[in-house]
C-alpha cells in the first residue's frame, strides 16, 4: 500500500469476542494516528473492516450481505479499500477472494499483526491489553481465551479458531486494570469455555484463582461471567460468586438438551443426572443466582420423545434466563454427517417458537415476583421516555433491562437503588429511590 488511509472504519458482526478483536485493532490503528470509527460512528473512512462471523448459516449469510453492500461502495467510488477479517474469512479464504472480487485483503482470526504491517503502519508490542472501547464506557468485555478444544457434534469453532489457547493471568490482569483505570465498572469475561481456563497452561483449571485476583482490584464494580461448559464446570468458582460482592450472581452456561440420547449425539460430555445435579449445586451454592441457558433444537436425530423431555426440563427447571436456536448443518462438523437423520425446518422452527413461548411464561412469573423489591441498578442509556439500567441478574444486550421513567436526575453509567414497580415477560419497571 502505498497511502495510508485517511480513515478507517471497522464494521463487527457476531459475537462480543469478535467486538474484543475490532477493538483491539482499532487500537492498532489510533496508536499509528490515524482516524478510527466503529460501525455507523459519523465520520469519513476511505478503508472498511468487515470483521465478520461464521458460526452459523444465517450469521454468515449476514457477514456476506454486509461485504458486499461495501463492494457495491467501492464499485462507485465512495470508499478504497476493503478488508475482510474474522471468522468467516478464516473458514472461507479463498471463496472470498474468487467470488467477490472488489475484497482487497482478507485475514483470518488474531491476525492482527499481518494486518498493521500490511497497511504499511507499525504494529505496536507495548499496547498489549489496550483497546478502543466501542461499548459504553461503563461496561466492556473481556476475553480470557481464545479458541475451543471439545468436541461437540454441532460446532465449528474449534476449527475456525483453532483449540483453546488460555491468555496468562497476567495478562489478564493487565487488561482488565487497563479497563478500570478508563472507567469501565462492569467487566464481562468472555470465552468459548471459561470452565476450561488455564487448563491448557498447567493442567489445572483456573478460573478460580484468575477470578479471586480480579476481585482484589480496584475500579471495577461488578464482574461477570458468560459461557461457562457445563461438563468439567469449575466448582470452586461458587464461593466467590457467592461471597465476592463483585462478581454477579448470574452464570451463562449453555446446557443445549436434556435428553440422554440427545447429549450423547450432540458430544456434550455428560448427561441428565450430571446435568441436574449442577445446576442444583449451583443453586444451592449461590442462592439466588440467575441462571441464562441456551438450547438447540433440531440437531439430527431429535425425536418428538427428545423434545416434549426438553419442555418438561424447562418447565422445570425454570432458567431465570433462556435462548434457543435451531440446529445450522455445518461443514466440517461431527453432525454434518449425519444428514439422513435431518429435521424438516418448518419442524426446528416450530420446537423454538413451543420451547420460546414456554420460557416467556417462565420469565413472566419470575419477573411478577420482582414487584416490591428493591435491586442495585446500573444506568446503561437513556431511549425515549425512560432511562434503561440492568440489575446485577442482566448482562448487556441479551436479557431483561429495567425501565425507569425519566424524572429523578440520573447519569449513565452510575449505579442506583431502585424500587420495581411493574413488570411484563421480559422487562421491569421501577423508581429511583432518595438516597
């Protein structure tokens, strides 16, 4: 390249360990002075990232509609470059190359320094654990590892993004210092497996002991925890979420199906019994603790039997917070040979709607039982009548948020106490009350 670019824009699809790597880049390029914008930031860019996603069908579908609304940019002049990056790029290289030509570079994941040195700019050592934070600076995610080593039957990140590769506590550490110190008071920690932390390191896990380190820092106000692997679940966590004070008592971890048969196809490396015998032990330990889930159905071979044993166990169960997807047949994976045993769409599509329906009902009584008390609120915006906070049970994005009309003078970012007036299946309702 012989002009470096006068701006650049990165645009993140997917996940929020995709937003931790576009912000990392966005770093890269601020420290080489240049003009940086995230998504539909206003400002002018000449170079557009497209960092991209390739877990599943429609998220694919939907990184390639965006690279190509930019190639129709740059097929008229209103932009110069264009880079694909990410996971779709690290699974579909050289399609990308042959079929959309307008593409100039394209680059896997954590590629960062090919990139940098690429656009003629200095890749810089010392930044290590620096970002350029695109979430409201009161909260922001970091990633404590990178890549999977199981095996399940459904998914392909272990060969896009290769085994589970653990950061160093330090480094850790350092990064989440560096999120402090900019203000940042609620820290999410991300992985594709938390529970399998610092195995990889010394064959012990450690999230624990990572976790007993980071409550010890100052700033940081609430700590919490996304996609932990129920199998090898790392019970020596429960003490400290339930006595920290900073790390919320809420838990991400994907159990997917019930059924025994189902957990076996799917290689989710224990069963029922297991099953339910965590999430009891969970519960106990950390009374009250909000439980979000996600499940899956439609992978091949799922019988009605299979599914009315999936409603029954959330009916019972009762996840305070609950996803469900339908099954995306992917190359390269243990279940993308197993094609004659497929469930009809129309039939996946429908056990999602059944499975959803329930858990709104579920989510509605919880939340009818939250009216009358009072929960620390954290103020993340302010949209149309109300300002919108989340108690320490709701991450960011993905679950309930709390309403609180506007009236009491209020600054995002801050924590209040707040009192619930009203709820609905997905959302509270509630008053700031004199402090």
């Amino acid at each position: 390249m012989k002009t470096k670019p006068s701006g650049i824009r990165i645009v993140t699809m997917g996940c929020s360990k995709n937003l931790v790597d576009s912000e990392t880049l966005l770093r890269q390029f601020r420290a080489n002075e240049l003009r940086v914008f995230h998504n539909e930031d206003k400002g002018k860019a000449d170079t557009i990232f497209i960092n991209t996603c390739g877990f599943i069908h429609d998220a694919r579908q939907e990184s390639v509609d965006m690279i190509l609304h930019y190639a129709g940019l740059k097929t008229k002049g209103l932009i110069k470059r264009l880079y694909v990056i990410g996971c779709l790029s690290e699974r579909y290289r050289d399609e990308l190359i042959a079929e959309i030509p307008e593409i100039d570079g394209v680059y896997g994941v954590s590629e960062f320094r090919s990139i940098t040195e690429n656009l003629g700019l200095n890749y810089k050592n010392e930044l290590l654990g620096e970002r350029v934070l695109t979430t409201p600076g009161h909260y922001a995610y970091l990633k404590i590892s990178e890549g999977c080593s199981r095996s399940c039957s459904f998914c392909a990140i272990p060969k896009i993004r290769g085994p589970h590769l653990s950061k160093q506590p330090a480094d850790v550490i350092r990064e989440a210092e560096f999120l402090a110190a900019a203000g940042v008071k609620e820290i999410i920690l991300v992985a594709q497996d938390l529970s399998y932390y610092g195995y990889d390191l010394n064959k012990e896990y450690q999230l624990a002991g990572l976790l007993e380190e980071l409550v010890k820092m100052k700033g940081a106000e609430w700590i919490r925890l996304h996609y932990a692997f129920p199998a090898n679940f790392p019970m020596d966590i429960l003490p400290l979420m339930r006595d920290s004070g900073i790390i919320c008592r809420y838990l991400d971890i994907p159990l997917q199906h019930i059924s025994d048969r189902m957990l076996k196809l799917m290689r989710r490396g224990l069963n029922r019994k297991k099953t339910m015998e965590l999430i009891e032990k969970i519960r106990k330990e950390v009374p009250g603790i909000a439980l979000r889930t996600t499940m899956l159905v439609g992978h091949p071979g799922e019988t009605d039997k299979d599914f009315v044993e999936l409603i029954d166990f959330v009916e019972e169960a009762a996840f305070e917070r609950l996803g469900v997807f339908t099954y995306s047949h992917e190359e390269d994976t243990h279940a993308f040979q197993n094609m004659e045993n497929s469930i009809p769409s129309h039939v996946m599509e429908a056990r999602a709607a059944e499975l959803m329906a329930l858990q709104e009902g579920i989510s509605g009584r919880i939340n009818s039982s939250r009216v009358g008390q009072v929960y620390r609120v954290i103020v993340d915006r302010q949209e149309g009548k109300y300002y919108v906070g989340r108690t320490e049970y709701d991450s960011p994005e993905i679950d309930n948020e709390v309403l609180i009309k506007i009236g009491a003078k209020i600054k995002t970012g801050e924590f209040y106490p707040v009192k619930i007036t009203g709820s609905d299946p997905f959302d509270l309702y509630g008053e700031i009350l004199h402090q």
